[in-house]
C-alpha cells in the first residue's frame, strides 16, 4: 500500500508536499540545496515558520514582518515583496492541497561561485514549501500535557553571541539538551540561559501560571508569535503577563506550565523532570487558553483563506 502522504526518491522518503526555490514550484521530493550552500557549511541562514489550519494561514502577516527582520539583521536579500512571497506562500499551501500544513520560507547565504570565503560573494537562495501540519507533542501528549525535563547542563547560546530574534537553526544547544533528556525519560526539554533561568526549547517557549498569571522569559529566547498570541488572548481575558526573568523555582513551584509554538499551538505540561505539575492534569487556564487559540483560526482578523481552485498568480 501506498501513502499518499510520503514520497520517494533516490531511496530516500519525504513528506507530501511542494517547495518552491529558483522560481519554480516543485515536489518536496525534488527541492535540494547545494552541499556548498552556506545555510549548510555554516548555519547562515534564517527561516520563518507559519500555520495553515482548516484551509487558512494564521497570522500570516506577522510571521512575514518577522522573516523581513531577521533577514535585515543578517543582510540576506529575498527579491520579493511581501505580496509576491505571501503568493508563494498561498501557492505552494494550494498545490499541495494540504487543508492543515506547515509552511517554511528561508533564505540561505547561498553559494559563491568560487568557493570564496566572502560573505557577501554569495547568492543568497529563497526556498518555500508546504508539508502536512507537525507538532511538538503527540495526540497523547496534547490529552495528558507532556513530560519535560528542565536541562542546565547545557546553557542556551547567548544573544550577545547569537540574537535569538534572528529564527536560526543553531540548534545544537537545544538538541544536545534533547538527547540528555530523552536518557533521563523526558519527552522533551527547555534548557537554562547562562545566568541559569530558564530560556525556552527546541521551538518553543514556556509559560508558567502562578496564582492566575502567566509568567516567560523575555531575554535570550525567541519572541514567538504564537507566544505573542497568548499575550493578545491574555489582555482580552483580563489575565495578566509577566515577561521576565523565570527562576527553576518558579518552574518547580506552578500551577500549571505550557509550552507555545507554531508547531503545535498552546500545548500543557503536567511532568517537569520527576516531579508533578500542579495537579498532575492540563491546568484550567491552559485549557481556556487553548481553546481561544484554535477559535482564533477561524477569525478573519487572524487568518487568509486560501482559495484551492485559482492559482494565486492568476
Ligand atoms: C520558532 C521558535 C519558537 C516558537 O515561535 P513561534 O513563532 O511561536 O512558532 C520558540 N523558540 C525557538 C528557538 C524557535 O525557533
């Protein structure tokens, strides 16, 4: 039997899905970089993330104001407005006829056509592309909350060596500190920043509630949007956000803990290392919170339907 949700190629199995890179759109399967790439040699490359649940994109403006950023930050060039890439966007999701996808634009430095060792002698290279929705916990986990160890071992990089505002893929620090948990049974980890409060995971930011507030790190940790999109549900539930610095013993002592990410949305943690979080089940806030969440993704304020039958260039 046949998935219609992989493909093959070389041997090798890729998710369904269309990529879009040297202005054409092209299977999954098919979209490859150069080993010479830089985004592979050095990690010099930045990306952004975004949702399509039910047929719409969430919050697809805010994610394209971030990748501009980033892309200023590290003075790559994507030759395109922003109505030109959110096209690319909307037509690499109908291509693909995915209804729930997750969708990537990236932009590496590139290959210099003579090896050079000079930034700036690059092509930069733009790639998109559109693949089945993915999140951080399973079925079971979203159900129950997940497991997560707190690592300290390994220290989240500095962003006065990297500015976590720039989504990178310097993600060694975060899957160093994966590996360390999954020995130690965890699903998943959040690692300490230098000065040992907590910093955020493999994606993802975290959430404590104490006595009714919310409570996540500010310095050092990507400001997520779906991170963002819990502040805008906060204010409109009257429930208030401190953006600080987290202690573990802030950690050790919730109520409730959640993690938030693209991937995945507002997701409950109910095990930190080998203690009990709160009562053990997804928390009461959490779970209002949730549920805004995914209501939110059928609001037009929040979303862009993507319309299947027309091409998005027509
Ligand atoms: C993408 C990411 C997040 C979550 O950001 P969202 O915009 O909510 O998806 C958090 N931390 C890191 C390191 C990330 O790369």
């Amino acid at each position: 039997m046949t998935n219609p949700d992989v493909g093959r190629i070389d041997g090798l199995t890729y998710p369904h899905g269309v990529a879009y890179m040297a202005g054409r759109f092209l299977p999954m399967s098919e979209a490859r970089i150069s080993v010479l790439d830089w985004g592979l040699l050095h990690s010099d490359v930045t990306y952004d993330t975004v949702h399509v649940w039910n047929g719409r994109f969430f919050r697809l403006d805010l994610h394209i104001q971030r990748f501009r950023r980033s892309l200023a930050r590290l003075r790559l060039t994507v030759a395109l407005d922003d109505e030109a890439l959110g096209n690319i966007l909307v037509e690499c999701v109908r291509r693909s006829g995915l209804r729930n996808a997750y969708v990537e634009m990236l932009c590496t430095r590139g290959v210099s056509p003579t090896f050079s060792r000079d930034p700036r002698e690059a092509i930069n290279q733009f790639v998109a592309f559109a693949v089945p929705y993915g999140s951080v916990a399973n079925a079971r986990q979203l159900e129950e909350g997940l497991h997560v160890h707190l690592i300290d071992t390994v220290r989240r990089i500095p962003p006065e060596s990297i500015d976590p505002q720039i989504k990178n893929y310097h993600w060694l620090d975060l899957v160093t500190a994966q590996f360390q948990g999954f020995d130690a049974g965890a699903e998943t980890v959040v690692i300490a920043d230098m000065d040992g409060h907590v910093a955020e995971g493999p994606g993802f930011n975290i959430f404590v509630v104490k006595a009714g507030a919310l409570y996540t790190p500010e310095r050092g940790v990507l400001h997520g949007i779906t991170r963002q999109t819990v502040f805008d549900i906060a204010r409109q539930e009257g429930i208030a956000v401190h953006a600080g610095a987290v202690s573990e013993a802030m950690l050790r002592g919730a109520d409730e803990i959640f993690i938030t990410s693209t991937a995945g949305g507002i997701m409950p943690v109910t095990r930190l290392n080998n203690g009990i979080v709160g009562p053990g089940v997804p928390g009461e806030i959490t779970q209002r919170l949730l549920g805004i969440y995914w209501k939110w993704h059928d609001a037009p304020a929040y979303t862009l339907a993507v319309n299947y039958d027309k091409d998005a260039f027509a």
